[in-house]
C-alpha cells in the first residue's frame, strides 16, 4: 500500500470521529431541546442556593450583540426565567440589574458571589464578600431592570438586553441568611435547528468520511496476461513444424 493511501485512510478515520461527534452533540442537543423545557424555557434543574450573608449575587453577565439586534428576540434568545421558592415563612427578592449599579450597593455588605456551577453532582462555588447589612432593603431600590418578591415561589422574567449585568437573590427586608430552591430558564428556539443542522452534517460527514477509507483500502487487481494461442498442427509437447523441401533441384533439366 502507497504513502498516499495510507494518508487518505488517516484522515478518513478522522473524519469519521469527527462525524461521529457531530451526530452525538447534535443527538444531546436534540435531547436537551425536547425533554428539558418548562413552558418554552429549556430550563436547569431546580438546586438549593444559600449563604448565611446577605445576598447570593452572580456578577458580570456581559452580554454584547455588537448591534445585531435580530439576536434578542423571542424566537431566539430573547427572554430569561429564574424561579426561586424560598425556605419557610421568608419574602423572597430576586432582581437583575446594571452590574455598576449592583456593585454600589454591595460595596460595604456582606454577600457571597456565585463563582461556579457543576451540575451532575451539583455543586456551587461561592466567593465570600465580608461587609455588613444592606442600608436598605433591595426592594427599595430603582436601578432593578427586571425584579420578584414575595412569599413562597417568585418568577422572574427578563427581556434580555445588551450590557453588563448582575443577578441577586436576597431576602426582601435585607436580612442575613439567604436560601432557596433555583431553576434558570432560557426561550433559545434555535436549538432545534442547531441540532438538526448538527445531526445532518454528522451524516454526510461519516458517509463522506467512510467512502475515503473504502476507495482508498481497496486493493487492484493485477492485468492478467493475454492467453498464447496454440501452435497449429501441433501437440502440447511438438516443436514447430518442419518446412517442406525445396523440390526445384530435384527437376530434370528440359530437353
């Protein structure tokens, strides 16, 4: 086998496992897509936040659609859900707003910041802020461009928007010590499509891919020789036939 077949048989397995991935990210995406909605929201598992602070926060959500204006829509990303359901008889605060505006208000108080999130198992990382209480309850504040509270479970819609944002989870009267039940939910109706143009790419990259390794491992047959006809006359073992004898001597000359 020749270098060059060789090589087309390298990239061609790669170009399968590349393909395969293609079809199993777009199988998972398809999956995700289907199974994990609430509402239209393709939405987390709900897990348990606390911090015996003042507020859980997640800062600098920067979000920039340098103008495309088309992306912040309902049908693709345009809309963000965040239920909590706080523990016992507590008002629960939930509220997105500017993450300056957010900063300010947390500059002397005691919070913990969200810095990590693993899913399966969960786990939170928290990054611990010390300070003191709030000089006012977060219900009091104006710079909040999307915001919930009250008793038992608080929804959350916001309209997404370009900029830099901060999520906060707090008790409604500023009080320390912070829990509750989250669930984040995104209306992202592309995903559909992302995961067919995945699943179909996956396709005509394996097919692709295992046709390369099929032309290039196949093997040529050798021409075979053209068949000898056989002497005439002559038996399988016979020389060639003698030439007849020149009989102009043997004539008598004329009279």
């Amino acid at each position: 086998m020749s270098a060059g077949r060789v090589i087309l048989i390298v990239l061609g397995s790669i170009g399968v496992l590349f393909g395969i991935a293609l079809l199993a990210g777009g199988g998972f995406t398809l999956y995700a897509d289907r199974t994990q909605r609430d509402d239209g929201y393709l939405t987390t598992p709900t897990e348990r936040f606390a911090t015996p602070t003042y507020a859980l926060t997640r800062t600098r959500l920067e979000l920039d659609t340098e103008g495309e204006g088309w992306v912040l829509n309902e049908s693709w990303f345009g809309k963000v859900r965040i239920r909590g359901e706080s523990s016992g008889d507590e008002t629960l605060f939930i509220g997105i707003g500017p993450q300056a505006e957010v900063a300010r208000y947390f500059a002397t108080v005691a919070h913990a910041n969200v810095q990590d999130i693993d899913f399966d198992p969960f786990r939170a990382t928290y990054l611990s802020v010390s300070g003191g209480a709030p000089q006012a309850p977060p219900t009091e504040q104006s710079f909040w461009a999307a915001s919930a509270s009250g008793v038992g479970t608080q929804t959350l819609t916001w309209k997404v928007r370009d900029g830099d944002w901060s999520v906060v989870l707090m008790n409604a009267d500023g009080s320390r010590g912070v829990a509750a039940n989250v669930d984040v939910g995104a209306k992202l109706s592309f995903l559909l499509w992302v995961a067919i143009g995945l699943l179909i790419g996956g396709v005509f990259v394996v097919t692709g891919s295992t046709a390369l390794i099929v032309l290039a491992a196949r093997t040529r047959q050798a021409p075979s020789a053209p068949p000898v006809p056989p002497a005439a006359g002559g038996g399988s073992g016979s020389g060639p036939a003698p030439e007849p004898p020149d009989r102009s001597a043997e004539l008598p000359p004329p009279s």
